[in-house]
C-alpha cells in the first residue's frame, strides 16, 4: 500500500509517499480502507518535533480520516466488515491506503456524510465540542464570539453553536474566509484584521460583551479578548503558538474564566459522549464538516504548509 512516512523531525519535506506493506488486524484491532485523511494543525507540530509526544521514528502521521472497515481482528465486536466509519487517532497513521485501529477509535459516518466530509470530523468537532460545551457550559441565548471562525475547528464551532441556539459571531482574515463563516451561520462577522473590530464587536452586544469566546490564536489575541467579555465571561483557548501577556484585572473585574481545551485530555467516556452529540449532528444535517481544498495523498507536504497559512477556509483533506 501507499503511505506518508516520517523518517526524522522537520519541515514539510519531511513527508515521504513510500510503499509499505498491507496490514493485518490483530486480536482486538480494526483493519480500514481509508478513503479520505483529515490534515490538522496539531499534525504538523508532531512532524516539526515540537509537539509534547513524539511518535518513535519512522512513523506515518495522522489522526483523522474516513473509509471503510475492511477487516476484524480476533475479539472485536459491535463492527461489521464494510461499515462506513470516521476515526480520531489510530494504532498505524491516518496518511495512508489502510490502518489500523482500535473500536474505541471508530465512530459510524452517516450515509449523507462523504467520505472526504468525515475525514475531518473527530479533531475539528470534538475539539469545538469538547469547548463550547464541556469547559465554557455554553447555553442557549449566550452569545458566543469565534475568533478565528473559517479554519476547521471554527466552522464546527459556528454549526455547533448555531444549533445550541446562540447568537454567533464569528471573525476571519480574509474576505474568503469571511464568506466561509456567514456561509456557516454566523450572525455577524467580523475582520479581525480591521483596527476598530472589537469596537465593532462592544456595539454588536450593545456595550454589555460576550458571553464565550472560543479562540484559535491565544498569544496574539488573548490579552484584548479579556476586554470583551461580558461579567461571568469564558475564554476557551483552543490554540496558541507562544507565550502571551495578559492583565489580569481584566479578568477580576468580570469574574471571568480562561479555560483551556485539549482534545487528548479527555477521557474514553467523555469521548464517547462527545461522538453521540456529534453523530446526532451529522446525521441530521446540523453539523456540515466543510472541505475547503482537497490534495491527493502524495500532496501531504503541500497540505502541511496550506494549514498552517492565515487566511483559512474550511478543512484541507487528502484524498485516497
């Protein structure tokens, strides 16, 4: 089969397509045919050798992905041979033809959901889940701000909170990105380029704030975010890519909250949960994973650098 292989910690060229040999299932694994790779930010700084775990080398990457159960191993049970399955992390890496994964790593694709729409599924909708509602407790009438709404994690996040019945606003860099997020239901939206927008923002909620914020930026954003929060206010901070500083009066004043969110952290049944609220979405067409830009599996070095370029716009998803 054909696989991305990592042989040392790098830049994007570190991605080689290489033929390997099929895989197997043993007792207890699921063996998949994967049909589309969902590429996340959170791929690249294990590539790079930055990240906290760093996979034993060579190893292939990838968390997401979609396809098809091909195979059982000895004592697995609730899977069929020929399921349609969307998958968050598996024993083998996502960037290939098959892999390998445990049950507890599979969850079922609906029928209305394309393969290339599940594959990025488990990181970007677990992650704004796991945000909006199991550390900001966001409820129905709140108003919610998503700084940084067109990336994959942002559009979830703007369905998610549309559905909870929110009143969203959202922000992008670009007027590409910007029509991504009006096109994903926000109510309002926002250039976070323009000098004035938090101004813009104070006005939208009649000088009273907001209610959560999820951010995707902490170390640029962070520190202004505190000053636009309503009293009772939430910060999830769903991204940061260095140290920032803060007044912490800003928070005081408020009784506001930052609150962190890391997708790793939860535990089995807390992703179990998290997967039924999601399937319930896709299945009822709520929850609509955008695919903003599709690059076939021998792409993935062009993939990386795409996702981590301002400007987003949806998920970038390899094909195989």
């Amino acid at each position: 089969m054909k696989a991305i292989r990592v042989h040392e910690f790098g830049d994007a060229d570190a991605l080689k397509l290489e033929t390997v040999a099929d895989l197997s299932p043993s007792e207890g694994q699921v063996l998949v045919r994967v049909h589309g790779v969902g590429i996340n930010p959170v791929d690249t700084y294990i590539r790079s050798g930055t990240y906290a775990v760093k996979p034993t080398l060579p190893y292939t990457p990838g968390l997401d992905g979609a396809g098809v159960v091909e195979a059982l191993g000895d004592g697995v049970s609730g899977l069929s041979v020929g399921a349609r399955v969307y998958f968050g992390g598996s024993l083998t890496g996502t960037y290939a033809e098959q892999t390998l994964c445990e049950s507890s790593q599979l969850y079922p694709l609906p029928d209305n959901v394309a393969f290339t729409a599940g594959a990025c599924v488990a990181v970007p909708y677990g992650t704004a889940y796991r945000a909006l509602y199991d550390r900001a407790h966001a409820a129905a009438g709140e108003t919610v701000l998503v700084h940084g709404a067109s990336g994959g994690v942002g559009t979830a996040a703007l369905q998610l909170a549309r559905a909870l019945g929110m009143t969203v606003i959202g922000t992008g860099g670009s007027e590409e990105g910007r029509a991504v997020v009006a096109e994903q239901g926000a109510h309002h939206v926002l250039d976070h380029g323009a000098v004035d927008y938090l101004d813009q923002l104070m006005e939208l909620t009649s000088g009273r704030g907001v209610d959560v914020i999820l951010e995707m930026l902490a170390n640029v954003n962070l520190g202004k975010d505190l000053t636009v929060l309503a009293r009772g206010g939430r910060v999830v901070v769903i991204g940061s890519r260095g140290p920032v500083e803060i007044n912490p009066r800003d928070v005081m004043a408020r009784d506001a909250a930052i609150l962190g969110v890391v997708l790793f952290n939860a535990s089995p049944d807390e992703l179990a949960a998290v997967h039924a609220g999601v399937y319930a979405g896709l299945d009822n067409g709520s929850l609509r994973p955008v695919v903003g830009r599709e690059l076939p599996l021998a792409a993935a070095a062009e993939a990386h650098r795409r996702v981590m370029e301002p400007g987003a716009r949806g998920n970038i998803v390899l094909g195989v």
